[in-house]
C-alpha cells in the first residue's frame, strides 16, 4: 500500500471511530434527557439501542422502569430474551431484572424463577455474586440477597466468605441472632475489633437486640473462655451503656489473664470518672491500690481514688462536712506516706480547695496550696493551676485584689493555653463581681471567640446576662445587688443568698432580671438540698416566664427533681413529656426521652 493510500486508510479509521463514540455519546445524551422528562417510548428506543452495543446497568435499569410504566411486557421479553442469548457475560442482569418486571405483572412463582437463574448464571464469579446481592437489597428482597451471598460460599466452599454482608442482610430479615453471629465470628477471625463495634452500634438499637448482644456475648465468653475478642466486646458493650461495675469485673479478668498490670483498669476508671459514676471509679481504684501496691500505678490509684469520693462528696447535696474531713484525712495519710514530690502535690493542692471551700479554713488552705507550689515548681503549667485555685481562695477570703493579681499571673504566663483563657474568664467573672460589668463585657467579648467551647458558652452566657440587664436605670442597682448574690454563692454563703434572693424578688419583680432571680434562687435550694423550696420557686418561674429563655429549664429542673428527690415518678414523666412537646428544639430533649422511657420500665443504654 502506498504511502498515501495508508494514511487516508488510517483517517477514515479513526474518523469512524470518533463518529461512533460521538453518535453513542448523543444516544446516551438522548435516552437520558428523556428519561428525566417521562417520555419513556422514546427513552425505551434508546436504551435498547445502547444495550445491544454495550452494557451499562444504568441503562438496564431505566429500561426496566420505562417497560413497567409502559407496560410494554411482550417487547421486553423478546428484548430479554435476545440479549441473553447474546451478551452471557451479562446474563445475571438480565435475568434479575427480568424478574423485576414479572414482580410488576404480579407473577411472584416466575420473577423467583428468574432470580434463581440469575444466581445459578453467576457461576463461580464471587464479585458478581457480591453486587448481586446488594442489587437484591436495593430492590428491598433481602432473602434473595441471602440466596446470592450463600451460594457464593457454596461455589467456593469457603463459609467464611460475605461475613459482614450477610450481616447487614440478616438486620434487613430481622434475624438478630444471625447477624450477631455473623459479626462475632467476623471478629474473631479477622480480629477487627472496630469494624465489628461500629456495625454492631448502627444495628443493635433496638432494646431486645441489644440484650441478646450481651446475652450471646456470655455465652459466648463461657464456652471459648481463652478468646479474648469476646471479653473485649463485652467490655464495649458494657461501656455503651455506661455499667461500669459489669464493665469492671471483665476487665478484671482480662488484666489477671494477660498481664496488663492494671493500665486498662485504671483507663475504665478514668472513663467511669469522666462519666460521673464516682462510686465504680472509686472502687476501680481501689482494686488498683489493693493489687499493685508497688507498681508506678500505684500512687495515682491511690490519689484517684479520693479524688473520686471527693467528687462524690462534693455533688451530694447538701455536702457534709464530716465527710469532707474524711477525706481531707485520706489525703493527708497519702502525703504521709509518699512524701510530698510530683507524685502527691496534686492531692495537695485538692487539700488546699477543700479547707477553702468546704471548711473555710482559708489560712490553712493558702499554707497547703503554696506547699503544693513549692512541691511541683518545675511543671510550669500545675504551678498556674494552683495559681488559679490560689486567686479563689483569696476571692473566697475576701481580697479579690490578691485574686485578680494572680488571675493575671496566670494569663500572662499561659497566655496562648486555655489555662491562660481559663485566667482570663475568672478575672471577668471577678470585675462582674465587684460591678463592674463594661470591664467584665470587654473582657468576655475577647472570650467568646476562645478555643474552649465551654470557655466560649460561658462568656457568651455571662456576657448575655450583662447586656440584657443593664442600661435599664442609670444606677445599674439591681445587676449590682444580683451580682453580689452570684459573689456569695461563690463565696458557699448560701443561707445569705437566699435571704438576699427573697429581698431581690421581692424588689425587682418587674425587673427584667426576675426570672433570673428566681432561677438562682431555685438552684441554691437544690444544693441545699432543700426540694419542696425549690420546686415551689420553679413552679413559679415556669407559670410566669415559660415562654421565655428560661422555660425548658424551669420544666426539665421541675421533672428531675420529682424523679430523683421527691419520689414522684408519674408526675416526673409527665412533665418530661410535656417538655418534649412544649419545647421539640430544647437541648433537654434527648435526656428527657431518656429519662422519660427509663421510668416506664423500657431498657434504656
């Protein structure tokens, strides 16, 4: 061939090639366009033309739905038939969707037939088996799913094949105990520990679901006592719903078993802490401080421990002075006998706030709170803490000059850290304090945009207080008194609040800061464990101000305290209830629900 000759012959070539892929790309273009626009007998044209030039289950797919809303049924199995016949590679498409279009005519025996052939066309091709199977799901015949995904590991005589799928297929068939089944043997044999957490979190929602998790992780931990994944779930499981003792006790197990020398166990107790469970944290402890008495764990065991009493101490209302002392006595044997080094200046320093605020011992709180500083000089950042905590007790003594002098100590050194914005917020509170509110703004503008959400919500609420109740008289004399009610809560000189609070009310009824009043005054009976007070002050905010900010909280402080203090469990269920309803966007809702199922006997995580 001439030179010539082969070039043109290699143009026309490649000229057909671009004509053909530009004149499929249009059809494509076409049968799209009417698809979106209905007209399915000129879409059906199209995609007809398409299939027998290539497949694309895209195409088959709009296909089928243009025959069932056409209804054309004799067209569309001659079409099926033909491409069988001459696409194999993809028959088992062909013959689900098939299937799908008998499912229209109402012919359930012959579309299970044409599943049957799809499955059996499939041969040893385990990936198509998997997209079978998620095509059957997504047409919502989850046991044709099963079909696909069984005959998978028959053909390759392989049972481990599919394990999540088959899962995922067993939760559409409500077979709870397969799934479960399916997951675990997942887990132990691919030790993915995370991946099984993660599904069994999205599928186990439901109440009985969830108890025959636990129940066939017993069983399961009793019958193959040397693997630990089930242990391991156990222990999640359990976590999940927030019982740390069970927790506890098969952690306990899995630290004697396999040597962890208590490091998990004092991570469960962290975890209980955190959740407010003081009694679990403590009793953690205490086991670490019982079986590792000259391990590293030990101190910090020790010291956790009281700190979780503490905490259990210091949120029972009213908090007991004696068991305040208790506690003070504990930490005091610890110092005695570890000395004080980096190991036990934290207790000290928890020593120093307790003579502070619980006993007001203030000289003995800022000897113990400077000996804490001079214990741990060489950690920066706990000298700042004690810093803070020292700024307090000074505050509580009544010099909030020495206060704010450390507060800003501490915010100078620490000036990029959230200690340093943590010093920032006291120093505000403190001008708020003394009345000085368009300092305490400024400084709480600057906070709003802290790093610290919490930091940043508490500016924010502050500064909101500050901005809604001043400017309304030229003396600024009701946010001044009311501030110097929030100084003596600080100060734990409840009893005087209360009395200011009543004068207040009393005084500023038509204020805009009432409802405010009556808030605090509600919350400084509850820590005075004084309920019918404070019930009576909240049934008063809520009848007047239950439109206003302050309703759902009213509402949902009413329902706790019939639950948990005045034992009056239908009257608590009812005001959940009607906060639910009053209030949908309320921040109480998810906890309400919560509490509101708990008292109605359902299991709740």
């Amino acid at each position: 061939m001439k030179k010539g000759l082969r070039w043109l012959f290699i143009y026309i070539l490649i000229s057909g090639a671009a004509g053909t892929a530009a004149r499929a790309q249009s059809e494509k273009e076409m049968a799209e366009e009417y698809f979106k626009k209905d007209d399915c007998p000129k879409a059906l044209t199209y995609y007809t033309a398409l299939l027998k030039t290539g497949f694309e289950k895209g195409y088959l797919k709009n296909y089928t739905s243009c025959i069932v809303k056409t209804k054309s049924w004799n067209e569309a199995e001659q079409f099926f038939k033909k491409q069988i016949k001459n696409d194999a590679f993809n028959a088992a498409w062909y013959y689900i969707y098939w299937g799908t279009l008998l499912e229209a005519q109402v012919k359930p025996q012959e579309a299970a037939k044409k599943n049957e052939q799809a499955i059996a066309v499939s041969g040893l091709r385990i990936d198509l088996k998997r997209d079978m199977a998620d095509e059957f799901r997504s047409m919502s015949q989850p046991l044709w799913a099963k079909n696909a995904l069984l005959n998978g590991r028959e053909v390759s005589k392989r049972s481990d094949l599919f394990q999540l799928e088959m899962a995922s297929v067993y939760r559409d068939l409500n077979e709870p105990e397969n799934m479960i089944d399916e997951l675990l043997s997942y887990g132990t044999r691919y030790q993915n520990i995370e991946v099984v957490q993660n599904m069994l979190q999205d599928f186990t929602k439901d109440e009985k679901e969830q108890a025959l998790l636990e129940k066939v992780l017993y069983d399961k931990i009793q019958k193959f006592p040397n693997e630990g994944f089930y242990n391991e779930m156990l222990i999640w499981y359990q976590i999940q719903k927030k019982d740390f003792y069970k927790a506890f006790i098969q952690e306990r197990a899995l630290d004697k078993r396999f040597k962890y020398n208590g490091s998990r166990l004092y991570n469960l107790a962290m975890l209980a802490l955190q959740n407010d469970d003081y009694v679990n944290a403590a009793a953690i402890f205490d086991h670490l401080v019982k079986e590792y008495p000259k391990g590293q764990i030990y101190p910090i065991a020790r010291r956790m421990a009281i700190f979780s009493r503490e905490e259990q101490v210091k949120n029972t209302y009213p908090v007991q002075r004696t068991e305040v002392q208790k506690l003070l006595a504990q930490y005091q044997q610890l110092v005695d006998e570890l000395g004080i080094n980096a190991r036990t200046v934290e207790a000290l320093r928890n020593m120093a706030t307790l003579n502070a605020f619980y006993l007001d011992d203030f000289k003995k709180a800022i000897e113990i709170m400077q000996a804490a500083i001079e214990g741990g000089k060489l950690d920066k950042m706990f000298v700042d803490k004690c810093k803070l905590d020292l700024g307090d007790i000074y505050l509580l003594q009544g010099e909030p000059w020495e206060a704010s002098l450390l507060y800003s100590q501490v915010e100078k050194s620490q000036k990029d850290d959230l200690l340093g914005y943590e010093a920032k917020l006291r120093n505000a509170k403190l001008h708020y304090y003394k009345g000085d509110f368009a300092l305490a703004k400024e400084v709480l503008d600057i906070l709003k945009k802290a790093t610290s959400r919490e930091i940043a919500n508490d500016a924010n609420e502050l500064g909101l207080l500050i901005m809604d109740n001043t400017g309304l008289d030229s003396t600024e004399t009701a946010m001044k008194q009311f501030s110097a009610v929030e100084l003596l809560l600080f100060q734990n000189k409840k009893y005087e609040a209360i009395d200011s609070l009543k004068v207040l009310y009393e005084r500023y009824k038509q204020h805009s800061l009432s409802d405010e009043i009556l808030w605090l005054t509600a919350k400084t009976y509850m820590k005075l464990d004084s309920n019918q007070q404070a019930m009576s002050t909240l049934k008063l905010l809520y009848s007047k101000y239950s439109v206003d900010i302050l309703g759902d909280d009213a509402l949902f402080a009413m329902a706790k305290l019939d639950q948990e203090k005045l034992n009056n469990k239908d009257e608590a269920m009812k005001l959940y209830q009607e906060l639910m309803e009053k209030y949908p966007g309320s921040i109480f809702v998810a906890e309400s629900r919560k509490r509101f199922r708990l008292l109605r006997g359902d299991v709740v995580n």
